[in-house]
C-alpha cells in the first residue's frame, strides 16, 4: 500500500509541477478542470446519482466551470502571462472583484455563506439524514462547491504561483498539525459519530501549525522576491494582524469542517473512500475535501480587505 501511495503520488507531482510553473493561465486551469470534474462524478456516485448520472455531473462540473470563466473574463485559454501587480488593492462593492482578480466579490459572499450554513446545518444535523436529502439537491450542491473551488484556483493562479500554494499549504499545514497532534495528544474525540478518528487536541494542533505558516509566509513575502501577495499578505494588509489570527483561525476551523462534511457523506453513503481513481490514496474528493470551503472562504475574506 505504501509503495502504490508513493508511486501515485511521485506521477501526480509529475504532473501538477509543470503546470504551476507554467507562465500562462490554461495548463493549470485544465488540469484542475479534470480534477473537479472528476470529482463530481464520485459525488454523484456518494449520493445516490448512479450510472450515467454521475458521469453527467462531472461533465456539468466541467461545463458550469468554463461557462463561468467566459461570463467573468478568466483568461483560461490566454498564451501569455497577465500583468497582476497591482493585486493588493480593493474596489468595494458587490460587484467589483479585487484589483487583478476576475469573479466579483458578491459570488465569494455568496459561496462562504452557503458553505458556513451548509456545514453547521450538515454536521449539526446531517448525521443519519444526508441520504434521504433529496439527490437533485445534493447533486446540485456538489456541483455548486465544485465549481466555486475551481474558480477559486484559478483566480489565485492567475493572480500568482505564491498566492495559489499559500491557500493550498493552510489545508496541507492543518491536516499535518491535526494528524502529529492528536496522535500524540488527542484525548477528547471532535466528531466519533462521523469521523471517530479526529480528536480537539488535534484541531488545536493543526490551528497552532496554520498560524506558524502564516507568519513565517508572511515574513517570506516581506523577505523573498515573490510573484504576488500570498494569502496572509492579503490578510494582514487588509485585516491588521488581529484579522490575520482571526482570519487563519477562521479557515482552519473551515478545512476542519470540510473534512468531516466529506467523511459524513461516505459514511452516509457506506464507501470509504470516494472513489478508486489515486491507487493508495482513495479518490479526488479524499485529497481536496479540506480546500472546497476553504478556498472560497479565503477569496471572501480577501474581498473585505481594503486597498
């Protein structure tokens, strides 16, 4: 098992290295395109969307991804790298999007406000009922935060290579910090109905890993000659530096809460994993349950920043 893990792991680098290098926009946004939408397929297949229903979702995934692209102006298809310099300001309204960002902060609004409803709605109440929600709403759920977390990514890639791995590291840091932590500490269990494996001293752990790398990132870009602002440069220009603790504290409570939301639905569902597609590591869903809410939440929150 170690050895097949290792193995899907080293091809994956392989293949995700050269498209974040990549100056243009469309490598990235393509690979990822193949992710949710791959990811879509096993969310219909967790709930109750079989067959060739679930590879439809997947091709809706895909299709409401690059419709959205179009409406907003994502440069998907672009050759050449944009200019996005000037990416730490903020034009406030509804319907402006962050200075060199494309989706308008009324859709990051949005997107957090339905994730933060759904989870305290889902693992308050979901335990036991998930599956007798009706499946076109599910479905449509599933296709709603696929989407909204692909258009996250490439906003974040658009804007630069140091914004993107700075989202993506919170998760990594978080589920790192929770794992080391409640092995070695965790005593009171967080959720044993829905996931018996994850302990509060972990929580505290990985909270305690997130707030290191936010400031350590932060002393980074002040340091080193990045492309862009990562996220915590964001958030401390706009929020100051208790903002940056509350709003990092803020995400790592999400990433938690994403991750048990996608347990729920597997154990709802009786699979444990979401699929067979990563050999020793389970599915897409497995891999990226954290950074669903996390990455539209972080978009919003950088959207209350002022410039």
């Amino acid at each position: 098992m170690l050895k097949q893990r290792v193995i899907t792991a080293l091809i994956l680098v392989g293949i995700l290295l050269p498209t974040l290098w990549a100056d243009a926009l469309w490598p990235f946004a393509i690979l990822s395109l193949v992710f949710v939408a791959a990811g879509g397929w096993e969310w219909g297949r967790l709930n109750g969307v079989a067959g060739t229903g679930a590879w439809m979702l997947g091709a809706a995934v895909a299709l409401g991804c690059l419709g959205l692209a179009q409406v907003w102006g994502l440069p998907v298809w672009d050759a050449l790298p944009h200019d996005h310099s000037a990416s730490i300001g903020h034009e406030h309204g509804a319907d402006h999007a962050l200075v060199g960002f494309m989706v308008p902060a009324l859709a990051w609004w949005l997107a957090a406000a339905v994730w933060l409803a759904g989870l305290v709605v889902a693992l308050r109440w979901g335990a036991g009922r998930w599956r007798h929600w009706p499946t076109p709403l599910r479905a449509a759920l599933g296709w709603a935060v696929l989407l909204m977390a692909w258009l996250a990514l490439t906003e974040a890639k658009l804007q630069g290579l140091n914004l993107l791995l700075s989202m993506l590291c919170l998760v990594w840091a978080a589920d790192i910090g929770a794992y080391f932590g409640g092995r070695a500490f965790g005593r009171r269990k967080l959720a044993p109905a829905i996931s018996p494996g994850k302990s509060w001293e972990g929580v505290v752990a990985g909270a305690v890993a997130t707030q290191a790398l936010a400031w350590a990132w932060v002393g980074i870009d002040q340091s080193w000659g990045v492309d862009a602002p990562s996220l915590y440069s964001h958030l401390r220009f706009g929020l100051g530096d208790v903002g940056l603790v509350l709003a990092v504290l803020a995400l790592t409570g999400v990433s938690v809460a994403g991750d048990l939301f996608e347990s729920l639905i597997k154990r709802e569902a009786g699979a444990k994993d979401s699929s067979q597609l990563l050999p020793g590591h389970g599915g897409v869903l497995d891999r990226i349950d954290a950074l669903l809410p996390v990455l539209p939440v972080a978009m919003a929150l950088m959207a209350l920043c002022h410039g």
